[in-house]
C-alpha cells in the first residue's frame, strides 16, 4: 500500500501486530531486537520471499522514510511494506511457516533515519512559524530534501538552520499522540492532507506539531546537528538539501579534508583557501595573457622568416589555439600572392586551420578542402577557419593538387 507523506488513515493507525509502532520513536537498539513467529512465507516470483510475522518492529516504507533493513531467521530483510493490514517482509530466503524466529534491524540505519526524520520535523515546523511555508514534498534516501512552497533567502536560510540548531539544544522531548478527533479539531498541526480515522502526532514543543507516521528520536539532543547543505528554486519554491547527525558529521569531515588539502596544494591556512585561489586564478589570467603575447610575437618573426612565394603557402604548428591561428594565417597571407593557410592540431586527432588572402577569395578553396577532407568550418572573402579530419599528410596532398590544378 503507499502510504502519502506524513499520515492518513492507515498509518495513523497502530496496526495489532506492528511493533515498531511502539519504538519508532526510541532510540533504544534494544527495541530492533525480537522474537516472532512465521505467519506465511511465499516466493514473490523475483527470487526473493514475502514474510508476514505475527508481529514485527521493522518499520515499513512510508511518509518518505524509507523501510527498515536487518536480518529475520538468518535471511537478509530486503524491503519492508504494509500490505493490507500486515506488514510484508522482502527476504533472499525462505523461512518455515510456524517458526519462531529472531528479527534484529539494522539499527544504525534505522538511527540514521530517526535523526534525518527529526531534524526534517523541526527544520518544517520553524519554516511554517516564520514564514509561513508549508512542506510540500519530503524525500529521505541517499540525500534528504523537503520541498517548500516558497522561496527562501540566504538569510532566511542562516536563520532556519541557527534556530533548527537551538531547538536541538534545547535537546526538547519528541512526543507521540493520538488525539480523539474532538481534540484534533482543536489542534493546529501540519498535514498534508485531510485525515480520517485514528491520526499520530508528533510533537516538538514549541516548534512543531505534525501528522506523521514516521520514526523519530526520542528527544532533538539525538539529532545531533543540523545543516542545510543546499537551496535549489523548485516548481516556484524552494528545494533544501539537510544533512542530520552522524550525516552532518560526515559532510563536516568531507568538507574539512577537501579543504585542508586544498590548504595544503595552495600552502595556506583552511580558512585562506579562498584568497589563495584568487590570487592563484589572477596569477594564472597574468600568465596566460604573458604567453599569448609572447606567442604573437614568436609567430610575427616566423612569418616574416618565412620566403615569400607566388603562389599558396601551407605551414603546420604545434598547439596553436584558434585565435593564434588566425592570427598567423593573416601573417602569412603577406608572404604569399595565393591563399596561406595555418594548420595546428586540435588535441582530437584532427586539425585545425585558418585560411587568409590579401588577393583571392578563400571561400570556394575553403569549401572544396572541407568536401574533400572531412572539414567543417567557412567565414569571409579573406579570412576563414575551422577543422579537418584527416592526416597532415592527407592535407598537404590536397594542397599540393590545388597547386598544381592553379599552374
Ligand atoms: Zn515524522
């Protein structure tokens, strides 16, 4: 069954048989632990089983937290989901209908979630109170992201995770209820959609009150830390990126070793990294202009060393970008009373050329040389430019022919 983000009927409701109802909430591993006994197991067709227990604390997919994993009867739990009113195990192996068996879940990603799902609670709950924004989309897998239906400046965003923080110190009990609809109807509480039957609200107080099935910590002190890694504009909202607890641990010890080996390539302090890419930018801008006026003066003394001839003039050099290359080419057009062309290769295997005249139209050559060299590439009556792909070889015999088809 899929079950919509944050509560309907169903998972509002504590199914009988459903444990992990009652510990979704702790922190305590000892609840992932437990004995059950084997209501049915069948082949699911995919080379995988489908168990159901006579009661189960794995938590199955939904609310956008992602079902539990972890080991029933010595087999590997692959997927967890309600199903009707049973909540269906996904295993690689089969198990005896009738057995007692031992269920352990994996509890460090069952943590993980509890602090990414808090943190995300909080996070909603501050959002909604200052700027009035609704959560609109929750995912939690690899990365976690709540969707906003509305923009969110940069300092919005200080404040959102300065105040998310506070709440974590603040270390505020996360309470689990189930309210009569009488007292519902006097409770404002985040939903996003409209609930019928028995509805499980989480609360923090004095940031947030929500419909959610979902596992929490059993206090925001277990969230550990909370930042917002990203702000993306999102279907005319805004899209945050958090990273909770031992996720935020991670991403700050990412951050840190990226940085200080940066620190270390630039020779300067973690926090003088930035101004030392700057100055190493500026450095490299100033060489580069360096080398292209020392290029430009290297290619004048070459053209003019270069006899002047009557008819056309072909000349390779290494490496020349293409600016350089035209450049050179207008050169060599005053060496020559045909067309002189520039030829550099392009790193591809291919080459790159220019074409310049003082005299003669170079368009109709251009267009014959790209025909019969695989070419691409034109421009006007006396300069053009593009590329070949053939050998220097193959181009200098196509040079060669027109030579002698102009005598
Ligand atoms: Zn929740």
């Amino acid at each position: 069954m899929a079950i919509p983000p944050h509560g309907d009927a169903e998972n509002g409701t504590a199914l009988p048989q459903d444990l992990s109802h009652k510990n979704r909430d702790s922190a305590d591993p000892a609840l992932g632990h437990f004995s059950a006994q084997v209501i049915s197991c069948e082949p699911d067709g995919k080379g995988t089983y489908v168990v159901l227990l006579d009661e189960t604390a794995f938590y199955p997919e939904g609310g956008g937290q992602p079902a539990d994993r972890g080991i029933l009867g010595g087999a590997n739990v692959l997927d967890v989901h309600e199903r009707g009113e049973s909540i269906a195990h996904t295993t690689d192996a089969p198990l005896c209908q009738g057995a007692r068996v031992e269920g352990i879940v994996d509890w460090a990603r069952r943590f993980d979630h509890m602090q990414q799902h808090t943190g995300e609670h909080i996070v909603s709950g501050i959002v909604h109170a200052l700027y009035g924004l609704d959560n609109v989309g929750f995912h939690m897998g690899a990365l976690v992201t709540v969707d906003f239906n509305g923009e969110l400046t940069r300092a919005q965003l200080d404040e959102i995770e300065r105040r998310a923080n506070e709440a974590v110190w603040a270390n505020l009990p996360v309470r689990v209820s189930y309210p009569s609809r009488e007292e519902l109807d006097t409770l404002d509480y985040r939903s996003k959609k409209e609930l019928t039957g028995q509805v499980r609200i989480v609360t923090v107080p004095g940031i947030d009150v929500c419909a959610c099935c979902g596992t929490h910590v059993a206090a925001t002190g277990q969230v550990g830390l909370i930042h917002i890694t990203d702000a993306q504009r999102y279907k005319g909202g805004t899209r945050l990126t958090l990273v909770c607890g031992s996720r935020a641990l991670r991403d700050y010890a990412g951050k840190d070793a990226a940085l200080s080996e940066s620190g270390a390539l630039l020779s300067a302090k973690m926090l003088e990294v930035p101004a030392a890419v700057e100055r190493t930018l500026a450095e490299l801008s100033r060489l580069r202009q360096e080398a292209a006026s020392q290029r430009a003066a290297l290619l004048e003394v070459k053209a003019r060393e270069t006899p002047r001839q009557e008819g056309n003039l072909l000349v390779f050099e290494e490496d020349l970008p293409p600016d350089a290359l035209r450049q050179y080419a207008v050169l060599l057009a005053e060496r020559c009373g045909g067309i002189a062309g520039a030829l550099s290769s392009d790193g591809n295997g291919g080459l790159r050329y220019a074409l310049a005249s003082r005299e003669r139209d170079v368009r109709p050559f251009v267009k014959e040389m790209n025909a019969a060299l695989h070419g691409r590439g034109g421009g006007k009556k006396e300069l053009a430019q593009g590329a070949l792909s053939c050998t220097r070889d193959e181009a200098r015999q196509f040079w060669t022919a027109q030579e002698g088809e102009a005598k």
